[in-house]
C-alpha cells in the first residue's frame, strides 16, 4: 500500500542547476508534509515541511510546492550543490500516521 | 542537545532467533517511532510509541513488537527472525505525534544469515 510514490529512484544534475525532485501521494487526507536528507550510514535529517494550507515553502536554497489537487509535492533545490548529493525521502502525514516514499538518489556533478 | 541514539550499531542473528533493538529518544520527546529500511523499498513505517503507548501500527506482521518506557526510551523486538528481517532498522523521536518534525538516529543494521 504505496500512499506515498517517489517515481524516479534517481536523479543526476550538474552543480549550480536546479534539482527538483517529486513525490505523489493517494491519499487525500494527507495535511502534512516533509522532506528528508538521508547520507550513507546515517539516519535521515529534516530538511523542509509544507502545510496542506500552503501551496510553497522557502528555506534558502530549498523550496517545497504543494499541489493538493494533483497530489503533488515537489522539493526544488537552486542552485545545487556537490554536498547536496543524498537520498531524498518525501514523507506525507495525518493524525498520527506518517508516510514515506522510497525514496530518490540525488547526484549533483561538480 | 544530544541526538537520538540507537544500540547496537550492527548485529548478525541466524533465522528463528529473536533480537531486541533500543532507542534513546532526544531529551524532552515523548515520541518515538520506528522504521524498517530496505533497498528499494524506502522506509517502512514499523510503529509509533507516545507516554508509553502505542499510538499507531504499520503493516508488518506480530513477530514485530515494540515498547517505550517512562523516560520515552524505547525498544523494538523481532522474534523468530527470517532472512526478509535483514534491514537498516531507524528510531526517530519527535516532541509529539503526527505532524511534529522527526528526528532520526543513525540506525541499527541487522543482518539475519
């Protein structure tokens, strides 16, 4: 039961371009949402949230847009950079239940 | 402010044994959940524990069992194990339930040979 789908297992950009990265989720019940950086050997770390009153969320580089009537998360990275290369997990939440994607392999070039 | 702790770090078990895996949550959360990492798989929502209850379960079955205690410290048993159970096992602890930000520890990676 995927509630939470990250379709591209991977995504490679080349330092100073834009990353975007996309979650899609099912369900419509969702009003939570996050992101996480996740390093080898290492637990994921939070990165940037997004109520499901907001459409957009900035945090310096980073940037989270909401599209609640398609379902749609999208994480926007400017400019990218070689410390950026991680897995990306979106999660999506409600009450006490949270979700997770699998999860995209960001891979910024130098 | 010291992060969220998980011991043992690594562990090797043989099927049909069983494990107990333990977690310190950050001082003053009350949270903790806990996650199952599988290549491909991404993370696996296992259960969540609040003031010592379980709030929430996920889909996995009853050899997965869980507990918090009065000082929210936490630990997660899996008995009988079984060669699927091998897994980056992650403990995330956050002020409260639901939609509070989680804070992750770096993991238990148990193998079962």
């Amino acid at each position: 039961d995927q509630q939470v789908k990250q379709n591209s297992p991977s995504l490679s950009v080349q330092e100073g371009r834009i990353s975007i990265l996309n979650c899609d989720y099912t369900n419509s019940m969702f009003d939570y949402f996050l992101w996480y950086k996740k390093y080898p050997a290492e637990g994921p770390t939070f990165l940037i949230s997004i109520s499901s009153i907001k459409d957009k969320n900035e945090d310096g580089r980073f940037t989270v847009f909401l599209n609640k009537s398609a379902k749609h998360l999208s994480l926007h990275i400017v400019p990218s950079q070689p410390g950026d290369s991680a897995v990306y997990f979106c999660a999506a939440s409600v009450d006490n239940d949270m979700r997770f994607g699998a999860g995209t392999r960001l891979t910024v070039k130098p | 402010k010291a992060g969220v702790t998980q011991t043992p770090r690594y562990l090797i078990k043989t099927r049909g044994q069983q494990v107990t895996l333990s977690c310190s949550p950050i001082s003053g959360h009350r949270s903790v959940s806990w996650y199952q990492q599988t290549p491909g798989q991404g993370l696996q929502f296992l259960f969540e524990y609040f003031s010592e209850t379980q709030r929430n379960k996920g889909n996995f079955p009853g050899r997965f069992s869980g507990r918090q205690f009065s000082n929210s410290r936490s630990e997660m048993n899996v008995s009988t194990l079984e060669l699927g159970d091998s897994a980056l096992y992650l403990c995330a602890s956050s002020r409260g339930t639901g939609t509070y930000e989680q804070y992750f520890g770096p993991g238990t990676r148990l193998t079962v040979t």
